[in-house]
C-alpha cells in the first residue's frame, strides 16, 4: 500500500513539474554546424524552462545541399544519426535519410547549406528539390525551415574564406542575403533560426571569440548562444528569461548569448516580411 501511495505522489509530483510544458520534435538536416548548434545545451535549455524536445540530427561532417539531395534520391547510408532522447545521446552509423524521418512525428524540420556555400544562393538550386523529397517521406505535417548559421571568424585563414574576400560583414551580409532568397523561392520554407545574427551580435558585445578553430562554435560560448537561439525558436518562450547555463559559460557572458538570441529573432520577424 505504501508502495503505491509512493508511486501515485511520484506521478502527481511529475505531472505538476512538467504542468505547461510541450514535446517538440525536431530533425535537422545537418553537418558538424547543426551539431555545434542542437546536439549540446538545447535539451538542458528547454528543459529548464519545463520543455521536452526530442532532436534528431541527420549528419555528415561538411554536407551541403547537393549532396544531402544526392543521398536522398539515392537512398544511402550515409548519415550518422544523431539522436537526444531525454537528454540522452545515442549515434546510429549508416542510416539512410528516408528511415530517419519516419523515425518520430517530426514537428520541425530544418534545413541548412555548408559554411562554405552559405552565402551563395548559386549553390541552394537542390533545395527545392530536397525540400519536396522530405515532404514525401516525414509521417507527419511538420514545420520546414531554413537554419542561418554565421560568418566566419575575422582571422580565419582558410581558402573557404576567399569567396568571401576574407571579410567577416562581407560573408555575414552573404548568408543573409542568400537566406532571404531561400525563403521567397520556396513557400515550403515558413521560418528561418537566425543563429548567424545571434553569433554576430555577441561578437559586437563581446568580441570575435565565439569559434574553436575560425569557423566551428566554440565549445561554450559559441554553442551556448546558437542553443539559446534555437530553444526560443522552437519553443516560443522568450530565451532572455531563462537562466540555466553550462558551468563552462560565466553569467554576464551566458546573459548577453541570451540577449543576443532574443534580439536575433526579433530581427528575424523582420526579414520574413521583407
């Protein structure tokens, strides 16, 4: 008897803890910019506020459009699937992209081009076609939309960079541009997660010491504030508000990531009605 009396108080305890919060499931079609952005801190965050989310990450280091709608139309294993399930992580290798998005009722499903090619629409040409491809396949009616990631560091030395004259604004205002076209030729498309303005705007504050390496994230700050951008996207509760940070993360530092992802997706709403 006490046993269950235990068990009944365990359930109410819960169910009062959780009392407001939502599951939101989301798979993101992906390479090592969506595992900077949705594999760490994004469960903590929404969780924090009394969120669940179940993230699906569809990887290959470097992908980019044209090669995502290469795997897709020819059904290959390309891809470790990276899974977060209650906070726990689990990577499948080998997966084929049409059995990972029946793998949940995906609510959001983003899409994202390569750094390299992020600022240059020449390059989205398949993503229309990648677009109808997952229409096809997820089992059930969810959210499609374009993932902005950011510019590289100002002292980053790599030949990527050249496309983009070497030049931090140039590249930013690139992605920009080219995730606003993204957006008007594809209907499909219903919203962006503007990470690059989140990025750019903790540099101005902070200074240009967001990646580990000239262009991935780094592993504290830098994720912490595409996490930050990414739970206000999908939960719809303002990030600004939430306090959880990684210990790694000082609080005036985690507070200006949090402002900064606030402030992003309020520019955001500005460039969909452009």
């Amino acid at each position: 008897m006490k046993r269950c009396s235990l068990f009944f108080l365990l359930v109410l305890m819960f169910a009062a803890t959780h009392a407001g919060g939502r599951v939101v499931r989301l798979f993101s079609i992906g390479n090592s910019f969506s595992e900077d952005a949705v594999e760490q801190y994004l469960y903590e965050l929404a969780a924090a506020q009394g969120d669940s989310l179940v993230i699906g990450n569809a990887y290959i280091g470097g992908c980019y459009i044209d090669k995502h709608w290469d795997n897709a139309q020819n059904d290959r294993p390309a891809y470790a699937y990276r899974k977060v399930v209650g906070g726990r992580h689990v990577s499948t290798p080998k997966q084929r992209l049409s059995d990972m998005l029946g793998d949940e009722p995906w609510d959001v499903v983003s899409f994202q081009q390569s750094s390299d090619r992020s600022g240059v629409y020449a390059t989205f040409s398949h993503l229309p076609d990648l677009i109808h491809y997952v229409q096809a396949h997820v089992t059930a009616k969810p959210t499609y939309v374009f993932y902005m990631t950011w510019a590289y560091a100002a002292d980053f030395k790599d030949r990527r960079f050249e496309k983009f004259h070497y030049s931090q604004p140039y590249m930013y205002a690139s992605i920009r541009e080219a995730v606003t076209h993204a957006l008007a030729d594809n209907p499909e498309l219903t919203d962006m997660v503007p990470v690059g303005i989140a990025i750019q705007a903790v540099r101005e504050v902070l200074g240009d010491t967001l990646n580990r390496d000239g262009y991935h994230l780094s592993y504290g700050l830098g994720r912490y504030t595409a996490a930050c951008t990414w739970c206000e996207f999908l939960t719809g509760k303002p990030v600004n508000e939430n306090t959880w940070c990684p210990p790694q993360v000082d609080k005036v530092s985690a507070a200006v990531a949090r402002w900064a992802a606030h402030e992003a997706m309020r520019q955001s709403r500005y460039l969909l009605r452009r």
